[in-house]
C-alpha cells in the first residue's frame, strides 16, 4: 500500500503536486527565449546573453535536486517525469526552436532543423554542469566555469549553424 503524505494524500500525488508546480518557473525561460531580437547586427551577443540565463536558470540547486527527484521516482512515476519534461524543458525547447526558425528566416542561423538546433544548443551549454551535479550531488561549477560553457557553447554553435 502506497504510503500517505499531509492530510492524507497519497505519497504519489504530493510528489507530483510539488514538481508540476514549479513548472510554472519555466515561463520565464520561455519568454526570455521568445524575446531574442531577430534583427539585431550581433546574434552573438543576444545568444551569449541567453546562454548566461539558460545555464542560470537550470544548474540552480533546487532546480538539480528537482531534476534529480523526478529522475528517482521516473519508474514508480512515469507519467510525472513525462509531464514534467513537457511542461519544462521540452516547452523551452520548442519555443528555443521557434526562435532558431526566427532567426534563420532574417538570415542570422542557417538550419532545417530548428529543433535538433535547440537541443544541440541546450547540450552544448548544460551537459557538462548538469551531470557533473547529477553525479556529485550538488553544482560543482563557479560563475566563471558557467561563463566558460556559455561562450565555448555559442562559439562551437555559431560554428555549426551560422
């Protein structure tokens, strides 16, 4: 019998009330994101900006420990890790895409593929951070290591798909 949390709940249930509603955190990524200017002469400069935000936004310890805790639970709760990747991370994602899209429509990223660009834009910022914490614990990075991902990240980027 699964066991109860507050007020009677099911364990189950509690967990998934606290990780669905941090998904509303996620707005904010989403429209920062959507705001890059596509007309600007420096794409560098707006992706370098967002860059700095997005390995902001997601090596936060909180932010690790809830990644960490829908990854333990993903086989009792499938359905919660689901939810929680395509409320977050996947909707950032497809908005990042949308973006790309943007941006290669006024010539400043050349792709066919806004969404595989996102991702590998996502990958090349927070593979590194994200599962050293995975593995550690805990972040294992300094703001100066995150300014290093985020401008080796833009500039292995714009190399691709510029």
């Amino acid at each position: 019998m699964p066991g109860t949390g507050p007020r009677g709940r099911p364990a189950g249930q509690l967990v998934a009330e606290i990780v669905l509603a941090t998904t509303d955190q996620i707005d904010g990524m989403a429209d920062l994101v959507a705001r890059i200017p596509a007309d600007a002469d420096t794409p560098e400069e707006n992706l370098a900006h967002l860059a700095r935000q997005f390995l902001a936004a997601f090596t936060q310890p909180q932010v690790l420990q809830l990644r960490r805790l829908v990854i333990a639970n993903a086989d009792t709760f499938p359905e919660l890790g689901a939810n929680w990747y395509e409320q977050g991370f996947e909707r950032v994602l497809a908005t990042l895409a949308a973006t790309f899209q943007r941006l290669a429509d006024h010539g400043q990223l050349q792709t066919d593929e806004p969404l595989p660009a996102a991702n590998h834009f996502s990958g090349l910022l927070l593979w590194i951070p994200v599962n050293k914490a995975m593995f550690h614990g805990s972040p294992q990075h300094t703001e100066a290591e995150l300014d290093h991902y985020a401008t080796a990240g833009i500039r292995t980027f714009l190399a691709a798909y510029r």
